[in-house]
C-alpha cells in the first residue's frame, strides 16, 4: 500500500494508486487488513502483461517511482478545521479522488501542481473538481454530499459513467465522512459563480429553426424531459445547468446521450433512454453543436467528429464491444 | 317442462309497454329512468350473476334467422381473456361450435350495463348470467322442436345449434325462434350442463384477441379513428391536491387548430384538430399540430392547497 | 416536406419536422402497431426499428428520419401471414392487455438478426427497455426463446410470402 511492491517484491504499476495510499495511517491500514482477512479468499490468477515494450519492464518501475512516489503519511492541512482535515485526508488518501480528477503526464504521474483540475478517465471527462470548476452555478457542501451519495441534485445532476458506482459506494460510507469529503472539496473550488434563475432560457414550447437539425432534434427528442415538465420523476437536467456542455470535450455529453443513464441495479434512480441507435453520426454532432451553444454559450469544441468515431466501437466505461451501433 | 303451450314465446309487437317491463326496472335501484311506477306485485326470487339486474333471455343472446348467435356481455375485454371464455361459456351451454358464436362486449348501445370490469367478477356475474340463459334458451329449442315434432323432449339432443331427433328430423335454432321474441326471464336454472360434461368449458381455449392484437389490427380505443375527429389533452395540475387558480390563454387562442379550452373548476383541457395525412394542399398554409406538451402552452398558477 | 421509409413502402409528409415518429404512424399513416404509453422513452410501447435497431418513436423526431428504413409490427407479419416473432407469442398466448407486447417483438426481433441463438442474459438485457405491468414476462421469454428456435429459416420464408 505505501511502497508499490507485491508480495514477492515486484514492482507493481501505479494503477494500482499506491501515490495515494502512501498517505494513509497506520492503524487504517491494519484495519484494512483485519477487515479483507475475515473474507473468504478467492483463488485468481492474474493475467498476464500485455503492454508494450519498453512499459512490460517493471524494474523500469523504479525509476518511476523516484520521480514521482512521495512515501509519506498525510501530515495534515495547516489552517483546516477538523472536518476539512479528515475530508483531505480521504481525498488525497483512500478516496484517490486525484487518480482520475488530476492531469497525468506523459509518464502516467500525476501532476500534483494541477490537483483535481481534471483529465479524461475511462473514456469519460473527470472535470476540474478544484479551483475554476466547469460547473453552471456554484456547489455548496450539501449538494456535493448529496451527488457523492447517488442523489439527484438540482441545477447538477446526478452521479454518470464512472461516478455511479463510487456514488453507490459512498451511500455506504458513514455520513461524516462524506460531508468531510465536501467539506474540503468545496474549499478548493472557487466560489465565485453567479446563482442562475431556474427559469429556462428561450421559450418553452416555441417551434425550432427548422433549418438547424441539431434544434431540431433537441425539440423531439429532448425537451420532453429536459425542459420545465409536468413530470417530475422523469425530468432531466435543464441542459442551462450541464457541467457536460461546459468542459473542453464532449466526450461526456456523447456517452450520455448514446447510453443514457440507468438507475443502480435493483434500485429506483433517474433514466434516461439511449439514443444510440436513434442518432447517426452526423446527427449526434450537430445535436452537441447545438447544445453547447444554445445552453452553455461557449466556443465551439473543436472536433466533436473526431471525439464520436473515437467513442465508435466502445461502449461508456471504454470497453471494446462490437454491440455499440450507431444509426446510419 | 312438459305441459303444452309451456315454451309459448309472446310475439314481438306485444312487448311494447308491457306492465312487466316497467317493473323491472323499477325494481332495479341502478336504473334512474323516469316511468310511470305500476303497482307492484312481490318481487320474484334472485336470480344468479348479473341475471338480477338483467333477467330476460335476450339481453344476453340473439338468434338471428340466417342462424347467426350474438352473445352480449357488458364486461370488456381487458386482456383478462373474456372474450375467449366468455364465448366458451355460451358455446358449452348452448350446444353451437365456439367459432359460430359471435361475442358483443360493453356496447353501450346493445349489452347490458353491468358495471365496471374489475375484481375479478366477470366470469361470476357476467359468466353466470350467460351460462344460465344459454342452457335455457337450448332447453327452450328443445321444447320448441318436442312440440313442433310432436316427440318428447327426451329423444332430441342438439349439435352445433340444430335440434335432431333420433330419426333425423332437424330444426335449427333460426328456424325455431323464427317469428317469436326472447323476452323471458330466464326464471329456470337447472338445466346447465355439469362440469364433468364439459366439451368446450375447462379447455384451453387460445385467446381470440391475441392474434389481432399482436399484429396491428385495431384492437384498443386508440386505435378508433373517426371523421372529422378532434382531439383533446388534458392539464394536469403539477402536484396533487393543487388549485387552478389563475389561467391565461392568450398563447393558445392564437394557435391554428385549437378549438376550445375547457375549464371547470380545476378542470382544465384544450380541443384541437387532429390532422389527416390525406388532406391535400391548398392555397391556404397546412394546419400543423405539434404534439408539444400542453401544460407548456398554457401558464396557469397552481397553488397547492394544505395536505 | 419529409420522407420516410415505413415498411417498405415511401411516404411524403409535411409534419412539423420535430413531430415524434409516433404521431406519423398512428395519425398519418394509422398504423396501430406502435403505441403511446409515456412519451418519455421509458415503457417501450412505442418501440420501432430503424435500420434494424430499436428506437422509441415517441423520442425520435421524423427529421432525423429522412432516407432510412422504418420497420413497425405491421412490417414483421400480418394477421393472415404473421412473421416468425409473432407467431411464437401467438404460440406461447404470451400477451395479457397486449398493450407492451408489440414492443417486445420488435425487441426480439432485433435481437435474433443479430443474434439467432441468444443465451438467457442476451434476451433479458435486448427487451430491459420495454416494460409489462401485466406481469407477462415468462411467457414473453418463453416466446422468444421459441421464436429463436428455426429463426433464420423462418425469415427468409416470411419475406417471400410478405412480398
């Protein structure tokens, strides 16, 4: 857990985020052990490594690792309350938040000086969670508690792609905890975002520039849900309020669209059908096109074809399937 | 059931202002029709089902002369497979093959009014009625043809809706009410075939309405399509319990194809055209009807009263 | 003016080009196959196929329709002539309203062109978007499996009797 080695001392690849169990305690640690020996051992053999030359090589790891690998505990926040602390702790310990929230360079390391300000994971964008957050309107503690636990949150959302199961885990989680979670998240964003009016912008209802496929297809296909509707349990976001139209890449807006989103299994949660099927590729670029500019006003992204042939023949968690089919 | 003249059915054209009509309905607390109220004699035993409230033999079957059988029921067919059973029903009792019977269900104009569908109650209260009448009405065309053919009724037995006699003679269900009325009370319910007769009841019968519905055919009110029909939404209130307060139409007036708004209360709903795909273009814009939500259209003030 | 491909046959319409797949073919072209349950994409009532592959028409505005191939219930088979699918749920009687089903054919149909000998957790996870409240689901998974069983040849026999 604090030095990257398996038990017959092999290196093993920071994947597995031994950067960030470094910094947690000792007594957590054997607390960790006592609980994993209570279960009932699985015998597992690992696959064998398949990277590349030179990356098969894990003496190379060491290398990496007096570079990047800082074997020290957690030493605490200076001017942090309690709760702040304890949050920190979680964050930059256990919780590895930063293994997907923290950009990497080229050498897979994460780069500490940009901590949580966001990197693609899995296929799918982990915007900046620090500083200048993508968000439409700020965070307060208890809506990050409430996304982290797997809870519909207004003008948010809700837990997607690979946020859904770590949202599963943390209902799980002693409340405390994730209130600290949010409590030392929040003090690292930047608290300067203007409340937005729920109020929809545009008129509701009103018929689309028939010309532009892209509106088009928002008011069919879209508005239904994602506008002010009588329905609340089937309501989706109004897209005013998507941190996915607000990132550099719509990379998430184009795995939400094509899957949808589906409630944890055997549980009541939101959903949204998929639209794969439905869409074909022209079609679902000129739909984000349109997003982004009616709902989130900013500069257009630059290859939104280019990021939906490359999410061609994957499905949302970056698996390769040939079942993923697009309309044509 | 032996005596002459027993089975004697009244002719048609005497039926009208019958006594003993007026009384039934009387009798009936369901029945809010305004009559005359004739003296009433005691009221006559209960009778089974939906028999109670509908005694007389042709609310529940009709023997056309060209040898056609309806069979009405004013239960509807939900998916629960009435249709199928009911038909099985009357098909057992009546001694006809199940694909002669033709089964009318919930028409207001033609079957009787027996209520919601729900709770499981069709096959005993509708399902008795019919099993009932059924065996009535076949031991009365047995009675019919003993007397026509002079036979007892003990040598005629009935297949397919023709009464036979052991030396062939024949006549048919047409044939033998041709002329009379069905309007009798089925006072007489022993003459049902018992289970362990059964040729057609207790089958397994493949469901009548599954074919149409899993091919397209019309088969639910959706799928009614009338001329000149219109079509209407209505507002929902965004929670329960809350009051219509305040509404303004001034977007929807303006609409093409909008017909009415109606309100009543907290009761609110807007008529509009519906389009046909054959209308051909005129020099006039199409009407065009977008099936936007309406509660979009409409802004009204809902203020939730206290739960 | 849009046009569309329904079952082999090509329509012209000038429906508002946002207008729901739906409205055309139960209004316009009174098909009755596809139904309305929710509008919302989440019963399955109104499923059809496009190109093959299942899309809730009450979600799908026509405009992104133009030019590909719309396949509804009527298209799969008859009252006299039913295709492969609906003579397997006719079969196995697996419809109680009825209201869900044609939904779920047209779910297992795609599933068995892709697909003409799916395990259990195949059919189970093609027909998830389709709801029944009617509790139908064993025989609906009855049927299919049915309906796999001789799938290819019976297709190829239904399009030469459809056509």
């Amino acid at each position: 857990m604090y030095e990257g080695l398996d038990r017959e001392g092999e290196h093993l690849y920071p994947a597995f985020p031994y950067h960030h169990f470094t910094k947690v305690m000792p007594e957590d640690i054997d607390a960790l052990y006592a609980y994993l020996m209570t279960r009932e051992p699985v015998r597992n053999e690992a696959p064998a490594n398949e990277l590349t030359f030179p990356f098969n090589l894990r003496p190379l790891l060491a290398g990496w690792k007096l570079l990047y690998l800082d074997d020290q505990r957690f030493a605490g926040l200076a001017g942090a309350d309690e709760q702040v602390n304890r949050g920190a702790y979680l964050v930059q310990g256990l919780a590895h938040c930063g293994g997907c929230h923290t950009p990497r360079n080229a050498l897979q390391a994460e780069k500490v000086d940009q901590f949580l300000q966001g990197e693609v994971t899995e296929n799918w964008y982990a915007p900046a969670i620090a500083g200048d957050v993508p968000a439409a309107v700020r965070w307060n503690e208890e809506q990050i508690t409430g996304y982290l636990t797997g809870r519909w949150v207004e003008q948010h959302g809700v837990a997607l792609g690979p946020m859904a199961p770590v949202a599963q885990n943390l209902s799980r989680v002693t409340r405390d905890d994730v209130e600290a979670i949010s409590a030392y998240i929040a003090s690292l964003m930047q608290d300067d975002k203007a409340a937005i009016e729920a109020e929809v912008t545009g008129a509701v209802g009103e018929p689309p520039d028939t010309g532009d496929i892209g509106a088009v297809i928002y008011a069919g296909a879209c508005a239904v849900c994602h506008e002010a509707s009588p329905t609340p349990f089937a309501a989706g976001l109004p897209l005013t309020f998507s941190t996915s139209l607000r990132i550099p890449t719509p990379l998430n807006l184009i795995q939400i669209i094509e899957d949808g989103v589906k409630p944890p299994e055997g549980r009541p949660g939101r959903y949204m059908p998929g639209f794969a099927g439905a869409l074909t590729e022209e079609q679902l670029v000129a739909l984000a096109s349109y997003l982004r500019e009616r709902f989130a006003g900013l500069e257009p992204w630059a290859d939104i074809g280019g990021v939906v042939a490359k999410t061609s023949g994957t499905d949302s968690t970056g698996t390769e399937t040939a079942e993923v089919e697009r309309g044509k | 059931m032996t005596a002459r003249g027993q089975w004697e059915l009244p002719r048609r054209e005497l039926l009208k202002g019958g006594g003993a009509l007026v009384l039934y309905f009387t009798i009936s607390p369901a029945r809010l029709v305004a009559q005359e109220i004739a003296p009433s004699p005691p009221p006559p035993p209960e009778l089974p089902g939906s028999l109670s409230e509908f005694p007389f033999l042709d609310a529940w079957i009709r023997i056309d002369s060209d040898e056609a059988i309806t069979v009405f029921t004013g239960k509807a067919e939900l998916g629960q497979g009435i249709r199928t059973a009911l038909t099985q029903v009357a098909a057992e009792q009546l001694k006809v093959d199940f694909s002669r019977i033709k089964l009318l269900t919930a028409d207001t104009a033609q079957t009787p009014n027996e209520g919601y569908t729900a709770a499981s109650h069709s096959m005993e209260k509708s399902g008795t009625a019919i099993l009932h009448a059924a065996a009535y009405l076949r031991r009365m065309m047995i009675g019919l043809a003993a007397e026509e053919l002079g036979i007892a009724a003990d040598n005629l037995r009935v297949e397919d809706g023709v009464v036979i006699s052991s030396a062939g003679e024949r006549r048919s269900y047409g044939q033998l009410v041709s002329g009379k009325s069905l309007h009798v009370t089925v006072e007489d319910q022993t003459g049902a075939f018992a289970p362990e007769n059964y040729t057609v009841m207790g089958q397994s019968v493949p469901r009548v309405d599954i074919p149409g519905k899993l091919t397209g055919e019309p088969s639910y009110v959706h799928d009614v399509r009338l001329e000149r029909m219109v079509h209407g939404r209505i507002v929902r209130p965004p929670r329960s319990g809350a009051r219509l307060v305040n509404l303004d139409t001034s977007n929807v007036d303006q609409m093409p194809g909008v017909l009415n708004v109606v309100r009543d209360g907290n009761y609110l709903g807007v008529i509009a055209e519906g389009r046909r795909f054959k209308r051909p273009p005129s020099g006039k814009e199409a009407l065009r009807c977008r099936p936007i939500p309406v509660s979009t259209i409409i802004s009204c003030n809902c203020r939730q009263t206290a739960a | 003016m849009i046009t569309l491909r329904v079952n082999g046959s090509t329509l012209e319409t000038d429906s508002d080009p946002e207008t729901p797949l739906l409205y055309v073919l139960r209004n316009d072209m009174e098909l009755n196959g596809a139904k309305f349950g929710c509008g919302l994409g989440q019963c399955g009532s109104c499923t059809v196929l496009v190109d093959n592959m299942p899309i809730f028409s009450c979600l799908t505005p026509i405009a992104m329709l133009a030019d590909r191939d719309i396949t509804t219930l009527e298209g799969l088979g008859s009252i006299d002539a039913p295709g492969p699918v609906q003579r397997a749920f006719i079969e196995e009687q697996a419809a109680q309203c009825g209201y869900c089903i044609p939904g779920m054919i047209i779910r297992a149909h795609a599933l068995l062109m892709r697909n003409s000998a799916p395990d259990e957790a195949a059919i189970r996870d093609a027909l998830e978007p389709s709801l029944c409240r009617c509790g139908t689901h064993m025989r609906i998974l009855r049927a299919v499996r049915r309906a796999s069983e001789g799938f290819q040849e019976q297709t190829s026999a239904a399009r030469e009797r459809n056509r």
